[in-house]
C-alpha cells in the first residue's frame, strides 16, 4: 500500500513539474495569447532590415514590456518590412515622433523592438504608421565586421 502511495505522489509530482515548466515556456516565448490581460491597439513600423526579429518578440520603452510584434511581412512595392506591433492600451500615451529601433538583448539574445520616447503632443493611436524615418534597422555584425576589412585594406 505505502508503495502504491509513493508511486502515485511521485506522478503527481512530475506532471506537475511538467506542466510548470510548460508553463514557463509559454511565457518566456511570448506565444501565449494570456501574457496581458488589457486590450491594445494596432501600430505598423517600417524597416530596412530587420535581422533576426521574430513574432512575439517584445516591445518597450525604457525597459518596460508595452507590446509584442504580431506579424511581420515584405512590402513588395519597395521592399521594406512592414512590422505590425501591438501595443498595450494601458500605454497609450507614446508621442508619434518617437523613434523605434531594433536592439538585441545581450551579445547573444533575441532582437526586440524599443522606442525612445518623442517629445510630440500626439500620440500613436489605432492602425498609426512609422515610416523608415523614424526607424533604425538591426545592426548586423557580418556587416560591421566587412566594414571593417574593407576599411583596413583600402588603408
């Protein structure tokens, strides 16, 4: 009987281990739909180069989680990445000239999207639009280091 008793607390005790741990990916990955309870509005951006920024990558201000990337696509007209956000509404005060840029956490982390808070009296609303002006595309280190070399050998 404690033998049955054992076997069966140490189940319970791995599927629960398991479902935390499930649980903890899907947060992490950002591909749970319950990682904000508020609503939020939509906002498009538009990049050059985006890297490697993926859906569901984070949005913020200062640090602070505002959004995540819901999709991103190739604009064949002239071929920029439209990136569509979604930002959280309990953030709905980000002036429309703030710049938004691709920045990676870490020398080896995910790229995620931040914006540097603009000084305008409007504010990014529904279905807002940010123009290649207003962006800065990922840096990608194979380019740096080639500019690197052909710096040095032209010298």
């Amino acid at each position: 009987m404690k033998e049955k008793t054992l076997y069966t607390a140490v189940g319970t005790l791995v599927i629960a281990g398991f479902c935390a741990l499930l649980f903890l990916a899907v947060q992490v990955s950002g591909a749970g739909k319950f990682y904000h309870p508020d609503a939020s509005y939509t906002v498009v951006a538009e990049f050059s180069n985006i890297g490697g920024l993926k859906n569901q990558a984070k949005v913020s201000i200062a640090g602070v989680t505002v959004g995540r990337v819901t999709s991103i696509h190739l604009d064949k007209n002239n071929f920029y990445a439209k990136v569509t956000l979604e930002i959280f509404d309990t953030y709905n005060q980000i002036p429309d000239d703030s710049r938004l840029s691709i920045v990676t956490a870490g020398l080896l982390g995910d790229n995620y999207l931040s914006f540097s808070a603009g000084f305008s009296d409007n504010y990014l609303k529904q279905n807002s639009y940010i123009d290649s002006s207003q962006t800065i595309s990922a840096v990608v280190l194979e380019e740096l280091i080639s500019k690197l070399l052909t710096s040095m050998q032209a010298a």
